[in-house]
C-alpha cells in the first residue's frame, strides 16, 4: 500500500477539513523525506499542515485525513 502526501486545511474548531492531493510514495522514508523537506522549502500558514497516510487507495486516504479525531483527555500526571 502507498503512502500519500495531503496539505490539511482546517476551520478553528477543527470539525471540518479539506486535503489538497501533493503526492505518493511506495515506502513511509521516502514519504517522510518529502514532507521534511516541504515543510522546510514551502511552509504553510497555521491552520494548515501537510500529513502522511497509509491506505489502499487516494480516496481512502482522503478520507482518513480530513475524519475528526478528538483530542485526548490529557490526565492530571500529564499536564
């Protein structure tokens, strides 16, 4: 399975996103070669990231990255 590159846009509350499709690659080192050097070459405003995922194919791999995940309980220990 590949690993496809997305730039991530988020709203404030991080309900919603979108992804812009930038590339694949068939291993995760070449993968996290690429956003490393994206993010140095060309970075993005705040409200936007580029991600790695791992999927099938592009249309589940766009649907993994813009799903909501809610953030952890951070515990009493961990603050």
């Amino acid at each position: 399975m590949p690993y496809y590159i997305y730039i991530v846009t988020s709203n404030e509350t991080g309900n919603n996103k979108s992804a812009e499709y930038v590339s694949e690659f068939d291993n995760f080192k070449d993968a996290k070669t690429e956003v490393r050097r994206l993010r140095i070459e060309a970075p993005l405003e705040t409200s936007r990231g580029y991600k790695v995922m791992f999927a099938e194919d592009r249309a589940e791999a766009e649907q993994r990255v813009t799903e909501f995940r809610e953030q952890p309980i951070a515990r009493e220990w961990e603050k």
